[in-house]
C-alpha cells in the first residue's frame, strides 16, 4: 500500500507542472516558449514541464542562463498573445543555449 501511494503522489507531483503551464494557457506538451528572466530580457529556449536539461526547476521557475544579459536567473514562460510585435521580434533572436 505504502508503494502505490508514493507512486501516486509522484505522478500528482510530475504532472503538476504541464497542468498549471495549460490552466494558464500555454502549450500542454511545452516546446520552444518566450520566457523573461528577473531583469526583463526575452528569448525563446525548449521548455518541457516535467524535464529540463539546462536549468535548475524550482516548480513554475526555473533558473536558467540568459543569452540576453549573459548572466544567470529565474526565468518564466511569456505568453505570446501578451508581446508586441517588436517583442516577439526581439525574443527569437536571442534563444538559450542548446542541449548538451
């Protein structure tokens, strides 16, 4: 009995992630996002809820490399329908590191 409710409380935990990012409105399965970091920058990098390969998660955040300022900080994902078109713009041409 003991087994079968960690398992159960570990798939509540795993799927926690995606099903926040689509209460809010974003893509289910992730993929490439805008995100904003602390200080304001935009740029696009893979976001998979559940995984991540180049950040730290810490739940909704996570914290990540910005290619923008060259420095590192929490990031969160941008909903596109909120950005300008200078914005968006601005955000493809910086996009994170790829995966390792």
């Amino acid at each position: 009995m003991r087994l079968r409710r960690r398992k159960t409380v570990l798939l509540v935990l795993f799927l926690l992630e995606p099903l926040t990012m689509w209460l809010r409105g974003y893509p289910l399965f992730g993929g490439r996002l805008v995100v904003r970091c602390r200080r304001g920058h935009l740029f696009t990098t893979l976001w998979i809820p559940g995984v991540s390969f180049k950040a730290l998660r810490l739940g909704w955040l996570r914290v990540q490399r910005c290619p923008v300022g060259n420095h590192w900080s929490i990031v969160t994902p941008v909903r596109e329908s909120e950005l300008s078109g200078r914005q968006r713009q601005a955000a493809e041409r910086y996009r994170d590191t790829p995966i390792p």
